[in-house]
C-alpha cells in the first residue's frame, strides 16, 4: 500500500491524543483497540511539514501547493499538544523533539524487521539480554519478543523523542524505557546484552560522547562525529563477548571513503552479514525512498586476522563513469543485494547513487531478505561463541561407537547428502593420496580451499579463519581458504615455513560443468625444483613428418628464500593505499602486478569481477613538512587529532623509506667496488607516494608540487572556538578563517617561512587542546586528564623552542590570532617571570573542592547560589539534613516559586525587572491551571504549587513601585505608548468629523485620515503657502511627529528663468501657531474626560513604565577558592575582596555575563 502522508497524519495524531490521555489517567495501553492506535503510530519522518509556521489561519498562505491538505491537521497537533502541556516551556520541548525527529524519524516495516528476527531465532540464536538504541514505537521490540519466543528476556529500549518514547512505554510497560538519547547509557551495561538491533538513526549530526570524542582510536572519533557510525560501535559496547548487533542503516557506513569505521568494526567482531535493501524498503511505511544496509556483526574482540570478507568490507569503491560510492563487499557478493532492478540515479542529497528497486514490493524484500540472511548466517555466524559467552579452547566431540548400519540404516544415510561423499571432496581426497606430505591447494571456483589437517597447519602460518563444516551425523572436517588472487601472497609464506605445497586447479569452466575436474599442475617445495605433472600430448598427424623433439629444458629453480628484511608481501590487493591529509586511505597510482609463478595450464576467470578506480595520488611530504612531522616523538607528543595523527604516520614512514634507501645505495656501491653483482629480479625497497612497495628499483623522480594559496573552503568541522580571524591549520598549511557560519568557513592560508610555520603549527594545536579543555570540564563539570596532558606538552615543547607565549617575539605573532588573548591568558607573571596558569595542573572552570554540609539553611542556599548559580532544593537538603519542605518555610521571604521555569528564584532575581509583567505571566499561569484541574483535582499534584506561585504573586504585587497619578503626568500629543485611538477621539473633536489615526511601528510614523473634510480643516488648521497648500491634515502629521512644514516661496528668477525659493517665515510662523493649538489643546482634551477614562489610562501609563524594580545584588555569599589572598595581601596590601567587587561579579553571572566599568578608589 502506497504511503498515505494525511492518513499517516491522522494516526500519529490518534497515537499522541491516546498516549497523552493515558498519562493523565496514569496507566498504560491495557486493551487491544489502545494498543492497536499507538501501533499506528509511524513518526514524522515524511511529514516534514510539521516544520512549518502553522499558528494561525493566515500562516496557510505560506504552505506549498503539495502541503496545504496537512495544514489543517497540524495546527489541531500543535493545539493537541498545546493543550496536555502544563506550560509554554513543555510544549515547546515537545515540538522541538518532533521537529528533530523528522530527519531521523523512518520507521521499519514489520515483515522487515521480522524477516531478521526469524533468521536469528532460525539459526539458534537465543536472547535473554535485548538491546534496542532507537525503539521508535518499538517494531523490533515486537518482532524480536513475539509469541513469547525469549520468556524473561531482559529488555532496554532507548528512544530520543519525548512523545514517542511515551508511546513506547505506554505499548511496552515491562521492560525499561529510557525517554533520551543512546549517549546517555552508563558505562555499566558496557559487554551486558546479548543481541542488539534496531533502525538506527543516520545523519552527519555529532553526538556529545566526550569519551568518543577525545579517543585515542580514529574511529571512535570520527564516530563522535556521524550519527550512525556511532550507534554501531557503541552498539558494539554494549554487547558482550560473542554477543551481536543487527542494525538498518544508511550506505554511507559501508560507502564513505574513510574506511577507519569499519576497520573499528572488524577489529573487534566478525562480519556475519551485510544486505544492501532496495530503495523502497521504506516507501509504503515512510514515505521515503533511500537506500539502506543490513549490517550484523559478532563480538570477537580476540580474533588475529581478517576474513577475505572483512577486506573486501573494509574497501569503499567508487566508479569511474558514473562517479557512484559503492563497497567492494557487494561486487564481490551481488547475491547480497536486494533488488530486481537497479539504475544510476542520485540519492536524498542529489549525490550519484545507485537506486535499487524491488517488484515484489515489502513483501517480495522480506522474502528475498529471508533468504539471503539464512545463507549469511549460515556462511558466518559462529554460534559456538555465541554460546560461549566470550572465547573458549573448542574441546574434541566425543568418540562414540559406530553402530553395524542395518541395510534401512544404510540406505537412509545414502539419501542424506554429506561434505564427505560429494564428487568434489572424493577429487580432494584422490589428489591428497597422491601429495599425502603436502599442503594441497584446491582451487574452487574464486577461492584455494584446504581442509582437514593442511586447514589447521595453513591457518596458523598465514593467520586466515579456521572453520569446520559437518561432514557426517558424527564428524566434521576443518576448512580454510583465501581468494586465487592472493596466492602470490599466502604461498611464500607457507613455503618459508618449510611446507611443500601442492597447487590443484580446475581444468574445465566451472559454469559449463556442475563438477569441473581438478588436477595438481605445480607443487613447490623449500630450495627444491618444482615439480610439475605430464601434461597429456595431442597425438601426432599419420601424414606429416615427425619433427625432431628438443630435451625438455629444465625450469629455473623456485626457491623463496628469506633475507631478514621486512616482508611486504601481505596485501593480496596489489593496489597500493596511503593516508590523506583528512586521516583517510587513499589508493596510489595505478594497481601495481606483483610476480605470479609460472603457470602451465591457464587459470580460470573469477565469476565475480571486481575493479579498482584509479584516484588522484597523494603526494609525498617535502623537506619542510618532513622536517617538522618528522622531529615528534609518538611518546612525548601523541597525536591530538586525525591530522596530526596521520602527518606523523606518513613522516615516519618516508623518514624509513629514506634511510632503507641509502643503506640499499652504499650496499650497491661496495658490491659494485669488490666486483660482486646484485641479481636482477633482486627484491628492493622503492619509494611509492610514502608506501614500501616491493618490485623494481624505480627511476620516476617525485615531481614538484605547487603549493596552492588561494582562498578555499575549510575541510574541518566547524567548532565552537573558530570565529572570524581564528588561526587554523589545513593541508600543512597555516591560514586564517573568514566568513565563518554555522556549518561552513573560508580558509585563507598564508605564506609564511618555515620556522614560521612550525612555530604556527605547534601554537595553533597548543590552542585548540587548551579550547577543548576548558569546554570539556566546563561542560561535564569532569577533569580531563588526557587533554591536560597533552596541553602541557605542546606548552613546553613551545616554550622550549620559541620562549614564553608573553614574550615580546611571540606576543605579537599569538595577537594575530582571534583567540590569542585566551593563549595569552595560559601564562601569569610571578616574581619577574612567567609560570603556567592554574589550568595545566587543575580544571579551573568548577570548583573541585565542595562544601559537604552547614549549619543553616540560608548557608546551605549561599552554598548552592556558589556551585549552581540557583536554588538546588536538592543540593541544599544535602548540606544541612533538612527535607525540602522545612528548606522552603526557614527561607521564606528570602525565595520564591516561580512557575514559569518551574523552579525557586532568590529574592533578588524574583523580585526584580518588569514585576508588572512578571506578575501578569504568573497570574495566566494560575488562571490556566485552574481551569485545567477543575474537572478533576488533583490527578497531577499541581495544587501546592499554584498555592506557592500565589504567594509568589502576591510578593511581585506589593513589589510595584508607587504609582504614579493623572495630575504627576505632563501628556504630550504624539507619544507612542498612548493607544492611537485616543489621538482619534480628540482630533474627531477638534476637528468637528470623523478621524482616523494609525501608527506604523516597523516606520515609527503616523497617517491620518478624515471620512470627510470640512470647513475646521480648509479654513480654520489651514496655510497658504507660495507653492501649494497644507490644510488641517497636513498639520495634523506634523503635530504628531512634533515638525513644522518647510514652507517655500519665490524671491525672484535667476539667469536660467528659473524660481529662487527661499523659506517662508511667515507663512512658517502660522503653521506652527496652528501646530501648537493642536498640540496643547490635547492636554485640556484629556482634563475634560470621565474619572473611569483617565483612571484607566493613568493604569496604561504605570503598567508600562512605572513597573521595573531595580535588582539588589548581593554577592557576599561567594567564595573564591582559586583567588590567591596572601599573595596580595603581601605584595600589594589587599586584605580581601569589596563588597562592591562581590555584587558586581554576582550580578554577571545573575545576567550571563556582560561588561563592567568598576573604578577603585585609593587614598
């Protein structure tokens, strides 16, 4: 069924008016119609609409063509909401949560989720321990726990949306529910669950986890940094040894060039399945169509090496025609994506995609799905660790007797196919009698296999998976393998260990034959001649003559020997790969051939062919950047950043590469000197873009690089410290911001010397880790031992090559960046010389020593005004061991409730400001839950604190200042704050007709009109000037703007025949006698009116102005813990701080911050 957006409306409003009304009754969905509308519900994923303006009728008119049908359910959502929310502030949390949620918001098709569920419970896997990071309404809750297949399962579901995790708990109210977001999980449940699955949310949206963020791994930090990535490796936290993780995400996990996330992945569990969903996956529950993986990976934090899958996982391609990311994983596998049809299109973004299409719709994907995640789980799931909890030795099956087969026996166990009695295995077995000392290779189809005992032997040489497949009822037969490819790889290896190897390949296409037949064509051997098989001669023709047979030539010997150098032999991918500047692996140059072993019979083509795309090389290091990359020692300067991380790796690199190269030089020359030759085909070591490569010595001189100093985009994430001037560092070189915005900026490098630059790099890493210090501890209010180590290394290594930060060389250097007075601020003067600030040994942005208790309530709220900046009933209770009730009647007079942010307010905030205003928004408040109780009092325990916000009332009214009466006020005609309507009854009256008068705010000017003039306005307020006319409507304007007209009048014609206009002072003096008649009638106008019309306006004229209370700071209650009084009192003879000092320092952080002029005076 297509997706219906207004039918979809429809229910999630249903859901949300249900689950609103189940919270005020305070229970849950108890019956089947209930929980069948909160199941409706599906999110706001397609229904983007919600975004816009939708308070009022005239907002329609903003609404598209193809929205305009949901105009009218969304403002009933709006009201919906509007109306169970106990205050504006509620409310707006609510839809700023839906709002959020329609970009992540795509909720998955129940015969999806349970297609997955039932492969799982299919293949054995059993739960008692179920994690789900996004629950959504709780699909894979649901599917997972159906029909009571797990009893006691233990179960933790986290949700982000506030409405949708009601719903959750109202549908699912035995298990745990956490209503925030996945980061928020405590590090207790770290290896706890068994299974963890969900739809995760995608996006490039960063996720405060501090611990992913400052990680020492790449790709936990660059997790910290997309949504999706994230929920995978903390998913993979979370669930223990063995334990798995099934997640929908989008492609950009297994397509984006970087492929540090899934080296995470596959360093600490196994691949057991990647799907790539077709893009309609989506479109009958969402509305969307985009494409989307299946991705399940197994704990396995102890495995030694990669599958070939698992590097096949690990590559990202891209195509060189159509410029479409892909993964290498799916061309080797396209059984593994789930489509009909398939095109060249462009995804959500507008970006080149590949858009896979399904006919059989939902159901025809979870059939197809079904399938191919059987045979995945199958293939990989290892459900021995699964059991096992976490890495066991495997124990021998037991010996059991084998029982005389009875001729029914016998013919029972033909029918039933085992690995032992296929034709291919009885080949194996042939060939294995014939090389019984060998390790046999045996081609099948894209893979060398090897089994039994060569299995285990080949497994711990070469560092492959071993596996074990069931031969018979009662045995099993170990497996190993490695793709064709990656035998010029895997067989020097196996040969240096001193095994002969035998090499079987198959002689006929496998496609034609269902078994092709198999034959050893080569066997190697340590040191020894290879020995190859006769291979069968065609027979001669009778009539022509027998040519004369040459002896067979001997081959060369082939021997791989081993000289002790490094091997770099071990990529079965001849494409070389090396790190860019962003911390990503680039392949370089073209795919490189590396030697193959003669082959007698030709090799079959692999059924799956996979290409590399060339990408543009990355360039070495030069001299500059060498030197500088090159001098940081990894243990006393660990990199801070993927950046750093990566110029160190290359430079280190290169600097070996440079010093093998050498050696090789002078170990060329002495041979050339004592008259010995190096063997062509000898291995060497080339320089290759940064990367050891093996083959031939090569002659290409790296070229030179212009170093391009325009203008460009910034590549780096825009972060809370980068302004407009900020100093930054992209690649290698040092520059400044400009046109700095939310998500984007302009970088402008600069040309600087090379001592220059160095010291720039190092000042400009120095200040980003003390940036991201500060606002770590500030933030968590958590001490940063890593960053703060990191900062007083990059301080010292810059003091100890270029001096103090506040030394006159380099003040002037730091002063250029935006942030440099905060550098500055990393040293203080003592004694003639700088030392450290207080940050390099302690977080200075909390205070780390905290009162533990007092004696009396108001110490107890000096305590929490010195921590918090606010009343903390909770914090203060602590401190003086008294209830929060008995807190609140000892420091009456001195707090107050206020409702409208739903906390108590000291005295001097409550009591301060517009109390007039203050007063009227806590009175509506009270109105307004007044009314919303009156049917039912007392189901939400409001009623104690409409008691407090009265008495909260009642302080702010005997707060108002005096008032201020009709005879104290001087009205003058033309003010703004008098209602324009009293401008029109008086000039009505003056006027003798029917005035209108306007105001316009955005143009601060006035109009009037009349419905009809009279003589009163061309006689009586009218000027007759030389050039036109200004009649009792034109003074009007003027009256109320307080001008006079500038009257004109002629005094003659110049040269040109022309008027010479000059003022006309009398007719001047006439308009402003008439101006000031209506101006000062006004007052007389008003005198003239009813008590009720001048008490009301004097009541306009206080509510307005007559209502600010002047705050009282008082600020004796701080401490300054890190303030250093016996050093001042020593050296300048201050005993302690001013009251003045106090107040003011108290009434900036009352305010959030602001400036201050304070003047001392000294005797």
């Amino acid at each position: 069924m297509a997706f219906n957006r207004l039918q979809t409306m429809r229910d999630n409003i249903e859901a949300i008016r249900l689950v609103l009304s189940l919270g005020v009754a305070g229970r849950t969905a108890q019956t089947p119609e209930e929980r069948e509308v909160l199941r409706k519900y599906a999110g706001f994923g397609g229904l983007k609409c919600i975004l816009n303006d939708a308070n009022e009728l005239v907002d329609a008119a903003k609404w598209s063509k193809s929205d305009i049908e949901l105009f009218a359910p969304t403002v009933e959502l709006r009201r919906l909401i509007h109306d169970y929310s106990r205050d504006d502030k509620e409310f707006n949390r609510y839809m700023e949560s839906l709002k959020a949620s329609t970009l992540t918001a795509f909720y998955t098709d129940s015969r999806i989720v349970d297609a997955i569920s039932d492969a799982l419970k299919y293949q054995g896997v059993e739960i008692k321990s179920f994690l789900e990071p996004s629950a959504g309404q709780g699909a894979f809750i649901d599917s997972f726990l159906r029909n009571d297949r797990y009893p006691g399962a233990e179960v933790m579901a986290y949700e982000k949306d506030l409405l949708t995790g009601k719903i959750l708990s109202a549908l699912h109210p035995s298990i745990l529910t956490r209503i925030e977001g996945f980061e928020k999980i405590e590090r207790d449940f770290n290896g706890y669950f068994d299974v963890a699955a969900s739809n995760v949310p995608f996006g490039d949206f960063a996720v405060a986890d501090p611990a992913y963020a400052v990680s020492k791994e790449i790709g936990y930090r660059q997790a910290a940094k997309s949504l999706h990535n994230y929920f995978f490796l903390k998913g993979l936290d979370q669930v223990r040894e063995g334990g798995l993780i099934a997640f929908i995400t989008s492609q950009g996990v297994m397509n984006a060039a970087s492929p540090f996330i899934r080296m995470e992945l596959v360093k600490q569990a196994d691949l057991v399945a990647a799907l790539r969903l077709s893009n309609n996956t989506f479109s009958d529950n969402a509305g969307t169509d985009v494409g989307s993986d299946l991705i399940i990976m197994q704990k396995h934090t102890g495995k030694k090496s990669l599958s070939a899958d698992e590097e096949f996982f690990i590559q990202s391609v891209v195509d060189r025609g159509t410029k479409v990311p892909g993964n290498k994983f799916f061309q080797a596998f396209p059984q593994n994506v789930i489509c009909t049809d398939a095109k060249v299109g462009t995804d959500q973004y507008g970006k080149p995609a590949i858009v896979y299409h399904h006919d059989g719709g939902i159901d025809g994907i979870a059939g197809d799905l079904r399938k191919a995640l059987d045979e995945s789980l199958h293939m990989r799931l290892n459900l021995e660790l699964y059991n096992s909890n976490g890495i066991k030795p495997p124990t021998p099956d037991p010996v059991t007797p084998t029982p005389t087969p009875t001729p029914r026996q016998e013919a029972k166990v033909e029918k039933k196919s085992s690995l032992t009695n296929t034709p291919l295995m009885q080949q194996y077995q042939e060939m294995k009698k014939k090389h019984p000392d060998a390790v046999l290779l045996f081609r099948v189809g894209d893979f060398y296999e090897i089994f039994g005992k060569d299995a285990v032997t080949a497994s711990e040489i070469l560092g492959i998976t071993l596996t074990r497949r069931q031969t018979d009822i009662d045995s099993r037969i170990e497996l190993a393998g490695f793709p064709h490819h990656a035998l010029d790889t895997y067989l020097p290896k196996l040969v240096r260990a001193g095994k002969r190897v035998a090499i079987c390949e198959q002689l006929e296409d496998p496609k034609l034959k269902k078994t092709p037949k198999q034959k050893v064509v080569e066997t190697v051997t340590p040191n020894q001649l290879p020995k190859v098989e006769p291979k069968p001669e065609p027979k001669p023709e009778p009539k022509s003559a027998p040519a004369p047979v040459e002896p067979p030539k001997a081959e060369p010997a082939k021997e791989i020997e081993t000289d002790g150098s490094p091997d770099y032999t071990d990529n079965p991918d001849p494409r070389l790969y090396a790190y860019n500047l962003f911390g990503e692996l680039e392949p370089i140059g073209k795919p490189r051939r590396q030697p193959k072993p003669t082959e007698d019979a030709p090799r079959p083509k692999p059924s799956v062919e996979v290409k590399d795309i060339p990408v543009k090389k990355f360039r070495p290091l030069n001299e500059k950047e060498l030197e500088f990359y090159g001098s940081l020692n990894w243990e006393d300067n660990p990199p801070i950043n993927g950046f750093y991380e990566t110029m160190m790796s290359i430079a280190h690199r290169q600097l070996e590469e440079m010093r093998l190269e050498r050696e090789a030089e002078e170990a060329a020359k002495q041979a050339a000197a004592s008259g010995e030759t190096i063997q062509e085909g000898g291995t060497t070591i080339q320089r290759t873009e940064g990367d050891f490569v093996p083959g031939q010595r090569s002659t290409i001189k790296a070229e030179t690089v212009e170093v391009d100093m325009s203008p460009r985009p910034f590549s780096e994430d825009i972060q809370f410290f980068h302004h407009n001037g900020s100093m930054v560092v992209q690649d290698v070189l040092v520059g400044f911001l400009s046109e700095v915005r939310k998500n984007s900026a302009t970088f402008n490098p600069l040309e600087l010397k090379p001592e220059q630059a160095k010291r720039a790099l190092l000042y400009v890493t120095m200040s980003e880790t003390y940036q991201q210090l500060y606002n770590y501890e500030a933030e968590t209010h958590e001490a940063s031992a890593e960053l703060r180590e990191h900062l007083n290394q990059y301080y010292d290594e810059f003091v100890e090559k270029y001096g103090y930060l506040n030394e006159k060389q380099n003040v002037k250097f730091i002063l250029m960046d935006a942030n440099g007075r905060d550098a500055l601020a990393l040293e203080r003067g003592e004694n003639g010389r700088f030392v450290k600030a207080d940050i390099f040994d302690h977080p200075v942005s909390f205070a780390i020593d905290e009162v533990t208790s007092v004696d009396t309530p108001m110490e107890a709220l000096s305590a929490s005004l010195n921590k918090y900046g606010e009343v903390n009933l909770e914090y203060m209770s602590g401190l003086v061991d008294m209830d929060k009730d008995s807190l609140v009647d000892n420091l009456e007079g001195h707090i107050y409730y206020n409702p409208l942010v739903e906390n108590y307010e000291i005295k001097d905030r409550f009591i301060a400001g517009n109390v007039v205003a203050k007063a009227n928004d806590v009175r509506a408040w009270i109105d307004r839950e007044e009314e919303r109780i009156k049917n039912f009092p007392g189901y939400d325990g409001v009623e104690p604190f409409i008691a407090m916000s009265k008495d909260s009332l009642k302080a702010l009214e005997e707060a108002r200042p005096r008032r201020i009466e009709f005879d104290e006020l001087d009205f003058n005609f033309g003010e703004r704050w008098i209602p324009t309507g009293i401008y029109s009854a008086y000039m009505s009256y003056l006027f003798h007709t029917d005035v209108k008068i306007a105001y316009s705010s955005s143009m601060d000017e006035y109009s009037a009109e009349a419905s009809r003039k009279n003589m009163t306005i061309w006689e009586e307020f009218c000027v007759r000037g030389y050039y036109r006319t200004y009649d009792g409507m034109n003074l009007l304007k003027h009256a109320l703007h307080n001008t006079v007209p500038d009257i004109k009048k002629s005094a003659g014609k110049d040269e040109d025949g022309h008027d010479i206009k000059v003022p006309d002072n009398e007719a001047i003096q006439l308009a402003n006698t008439k101006i000031d008649e209506i101006r000062n009638g006004f007052a007389d106008w008003l005198e003239a009116q009813s008590p009720e019309f001048k008490e009301k306006l004097v009541d306009l004229y206080n509510d307005k102005f007559n209502c600010f209370v002047r705050p009282q700071y008082d600020g004796s209650h701080q401490t300054f813990p890190d303030l250093n009084m016996k050093l001042l009192g020593d050296r300048y003879g201050i005993r302690s701080i001013y009251q003045s000092q106090m107040d003011c320092i108290w009434m900036l952080k009352q305010n959030g911050g602001g400036v201050c002029d304070h003047e001392v005076l000294r005797p």
